[in-house]
C-alpha cells in the first residue's frame, strides 16, 4: 500500500509582546519611569558605592574614640610605605591609651622611653615571624631604651591551640618564665598542646605539675577573655598587632619599619 505523505503544520509562534516605552501611562493618568539596566551594567554602579561605604565603615571602626589610629582613619598596615617619619606623617597620627595591668608580662625597664604592646596568639604563623625576625633585632639595637608588654589575642575560630597555650604562659608567669615560656612557644620545637606544654616546662625547670594543675582548672582563662576583650575595644582584629607608644603597628612588620617609629619617638624623647 503506498506510502501517502503527510504535511506537517507549522508550530504556532508564540505572540511577541509589543515593546515598552520606559515610559508607561498608569491608569490613574500618571506618568511612571522603567528603567531597564543589564547585570554587568548594575555591578558596576554598585561596586564603586560599596567600595566607598567600606571605606566609611573603616573610618567609623579605627578612625574614632579610643581605636583612631589616624586623623585619616587608616590603620597602618605591613603594605603602608613607612620609610621616615616625613614620609608617613608620624607626628599626626593618633595615639591609644592601652591600660598596662599589674599581671601583665613585662620585659625591659619600666622607664624605657619606648613602650611596646603586642596582642598576639601564640599559634599565629605572622607572630612567628616577628618572633624570630624582628624581635631579636628590636633587643640587639634598641636593647635597655624598650619595654616590651605581652597581651593575649587568640583567634580562636582558626587557631584552636591559641587559648590553652596562652593559659599555659601565663601559668609559666605564676613561676616567674613567662618570657623564657613565651619563647619556647614560639619556637614551636614541640608544637602545641598538653604534652607540649610539659615538655616546655620541663625544659625550663619549673614545677610542671603545678604548671599543668594551673592549666587544668583554667586558672588564667578570665585573665586570657580580658586581654582579648581590650583587644575587641580597641579595633585590634588579626595578629600581631602593636602599639608603639600608643601608635599601632598592625602585621608583622620588618625591622625598618619598627625602625621608623621608634627612632621618631626616641627623638621626640631628646634620646
């Protein structure tokens, strides 16, 4: 039987919309604007306003109250050229008042024309850095002339060692090695933990069972919550960070720029 052909028929299309004018008469006899932007065309509009309100957003948080670090708002970071007090305006940037409590670790004379605080985690790699490169440089040329006060940040959302080992320097402290403890922990030849920290303080001398009965009972964590509460006050948010007579220093600086500070301040100072 033959084969009868078929005809297909052609799919109904459906029906375009008419174009719209951007501007559409309402019912009610007024005049409304459509605007049609494109995505990449909204972007950037958009990125330009974020970019200033993350600007704003900085001032509020370090340029004000008792975090300014500027008159410009702007913290000084590892990536500023901090070549010469000329060069970064030292003389008009805002100084902190950073409390010093009579439990804090200090290291060096009491009158030292130079006072420096670092809020630092133990567990940081950046503090480790400054530990071994740029703290031994700040001993061997400023020596006597620096006062060195430790203040404990731990990040704990990334750094889950940071708290108990701050703990465990400051049990260190209650027998007199804070600083010799503080060193060890740094230099991380045993790591971190509760092994560790018996191992340190074998290697110290010290009464290490009492260390480690400190340690468990959380001795010093309230002591620990309130070095990293007055950080919070003060805008400090990543480690280390330091103030220099009051001026913060945030990130782990090379000796020059340490350098810069001090030798302004010592001038300042008539040293």
């Amino acid at each position: 039987m033959p084969r009868m052909a078929t005809t297909k028929r052609p799919r109904k299309q459906p029906a375009k919309k008419a174009e719209q004018s951007p501007i559409q008469r309402a019912g009610s006899g007024e005049d409304l604007l459509r605007f049609e932007i494109k995505r990449s065309h909204f972007w950037a509009l958009v990125a330009p306003v974020a970019f200033v309100l993350g600007l704003a957003l900085g001032f509020v948080l370090w340029g004000r109250g008792p975090a300014a670090v500027a008159n410009s708002g702007q913290a000084l970071t590892p990536q500023t050229q901090v070549q010469s007090p000329s060069g970064t305006n030292l003389a008009d940037i805002q100084r902190y008042e950073i409390p010093i409590d009579e439990d804090d670790p200090v290291f060096g004379p009491a009158d030292a024309p130079i006072t420096i605080v670092e809020f630092a985690d133990f567990q940081c790699p950046y503090c480790v850095r400054h530990f071994e490169q740029t703290y031994p440089l700040i001993l061997e040329q400023y020596g006597e002339q620096v006062r060195f006060v430790f203040k404990n940040y731990p990040l704990r959302s990334i750094h889950p060692d940071a708290d108990a080992a701050a703990q465990a320097a400051e049990c260190a402290q209650e027998q007199g090695m804070f600083w010799e403890y503080h060193d060890l922990l740094f230099g991380g030849a045993l790591g971190l933990g509760r092994e560790a920290y018996a191992g340190y303080a074998d290697q110290l001398g010290l009464d290490t069972d009492a260390l480690l009965a400190c340690l468990d009972e959380g001795r010093y964590a309230e002591s620990v919550e309130r070095d990293y509460a007055l950080g919070q006050q003060l805008g400090v948010s990543s480690t280390p960070t330091f103030f220099i007579n009051g001026i913060a220093m945030v990130g782990a600086y090379p000796i020059n720029a340490f350098q810069t500070v001090i030798d302004f301040e010592l001038g300042n100072s008539g040293q």
